[in-house]
C-alpha cells in the first residue's frame, strides 16, 4: 500500500503559499492513491529540538552507552527516519526565510543525518533514496537568472546537499513574487507572481496522472 509523508514547515498558517502548495500536493496524491495512507508532520507548529551535544553526537556512542540525554534523542532521530523510511513519497512544504530554509527544515535535516539509520556506517551511503522527494517551495521575491537578488534563494540551493548523505534527492516545484499582492512596492510584479503560482499548481495536477497509452 502506497504511503505518504506530508511535511509544512511555513509559520503563517492559511497565509501560506508552501502550505497551500502542499496540501495541493496531497490531496493529487490521495486522488491518485486512494487506497493510499498519509502521515504529517508540521514543523512549523511542532518544530524540533535544534541539535546539541546530546543529540549532535548520540550516533557517535553506542546505544548501550547512552546517556538518558542521548537516548532520548536517537530515539527522536529513529521515530523521524522511520517516517521517511515508511513512504513511498515525501512531500515538503518549504518557505524561503531570510534567504535561506526555516530553521525547523535545517534541524529536521541535521536530526536525519544518522550513521547506521541513514547513512550505512562502512559505505557511507544513503539509505533513504529510491522514494519521491517533492518539495513545494515558495518565496517573496524573484531570485532567478537575471534578476537583481539572482543566486540569493539559499533554501533551494542548500537542500539537495543538505540531505544527500541520506539518498534523497529533491524535485523542486517553486512559486516565486508570493509577496506581490501583499507589498505595493512589487504591485507591478502581480502578473508574473499569478504566472509563477499557476504554473506551480498545474505542475501539481500532473504529478500523479496517468501517462496515456
């Protein structure tokens, strides 16, 4: 049976374009999948702890020798792994934030990266790839070719290093100007921000259509 992982990440809630993305997602998924099951997780709302000693160096000790600190948090590290192990694809609703991914993005990646769950211990390779990895990404701003801010989307930039340890490989699918509509400095940009949003969305209803034969 097919399986699912739905992840947000934006804190603003029905403001959101990566949420709104993502639930399109979704629910082309579950249409396309209707014996299908979905998990969610919300890091937005429920954002992880952000690594430290314990958690940061609990895959360096072995189990037997934790500390409660460290066990506590591999069993973390292992309940999120599982997650992803468990689906058949991953969907990621992912904000731009100063540039750069939430921060609840960054530590749901550093808690993924676990020697012996996600990355084998002697060929150092991922264990988490072979599974659809789709990533709806907004942002305020145009950070394409050409543009003025060209290069500063840090988000999209960062991410398929970020999880490459682990086999996952992202397919991006962005919406960009999301701020068009909202700041009258950009009013002039709502035509392309409309342009970017449906081209995501249609996008979206094709991921899961039949080929025709």
């Amino acid at each position: 049976m097919a399986h699912l992982l739905h992840i947000d990440s934006s804190i603003q809630g029905e403001r959101s374009v990566s949420r709104r993305l993502s639930a399109r997602a979704a629910a082309a998924w579950r249409a396309a999948h209707p014996d299908g099951t979905v998990a969610y997780r919300d890091l937005g709302a429920h954002p992880l702890p952000h690594i430290d000693a314990a958690s940061g160096l609990a895959g360096m000790v072995p189990p037997d020798q934790h500390t409660p600190e460290q066990a506590a948090a591999w069993a973390r590290t292992t309940e999120l792994v599982a997650e992803i192990k468990a689906a058949d694809t991953v969907l990621l609703g992912l904000p731009l934030y100063n540039f750069g991914a939430p921060s609840s993005v960054k530590t749901w990646v550093d808690h993924l990266i676990a020697p012996g769950l996600s990355v084998d211990h002697a060929t150092q390779t991922g264990l988490l790839g072979g599974r659809e990895f789709i990533v709806l990404a907004s942002r305020g701003g145009g950070y394409g070719e050409g543009t003025p801010r060209e290069g500063w989307d840090h988000a999209e930039q960062w991410l398929p290093h970020g999880v490459s340890l682990t086999g996952l490989e992202p397919r991006f699918i962005t919406a960009e100007l999301t701020l068009a509509h909202v700041n009258p400095a950009m009013a002039e940009l709502i035509p392309l921000a409309d342009a970017s949003l449906a081209t995501a969305e249609r996008i979206i209803d094709e991921l899961w259509v039949p080929a025709h034969v």
